[in-house]
C-alpha cells in the first residue's frame, strides 16, 4: 500500500492556512478481500488521529485505487 497525498494553501485574512487535502490510497488485495478491505476504508477516518483533528477545518477528499 501507498498513498499520494496532496493539499491546497490559501491566504485567509493574510495568513496561509491549508484548507483542502486529498488522499489517494492504492492497495493490493485479494480479490476475496474486496468487501473487508472497502469496509476498512469507509470507516477509517472516524479512528484517524489527524482527520479527526482537522476535518473541522480542513476539506478532506479520500479515496481508494485497488489494484487484485
């Protein structure tokens, strides 16, 4: 698994602040591993540390390359 990762940074009342993120997961799995592995990916972000600390502030867009 990897992922690519990248974010847009914005003047905000004269202060750079990044206000969006992208996260593209690429994972190899087993074809009979498909269901567990989109059911891990849609609950993920509830038990991430910093999604949880910024998706009040920062819009997230998460998604998942497979690859069997």
């Amino acid at each position: 698994m990897f992922s690519e990762v990248e974010g847009d940074i914005e003047s905000i009342d004269g202060v750079l602040r990044i206000t969006k993120i992208r996260v593209i997961y690429h994972l190899k799995y087993a074809e009979d591993e498909e269901e567990k592995v989109q059911r891990a990916f849609k609950s993920h972000p509830l038990k991430c540390p910093a999604y949880m600390t910024l998706r009040d502030v920062v819009e997230f867009t998460l998604s998942l390359k497979l690859v069997s």
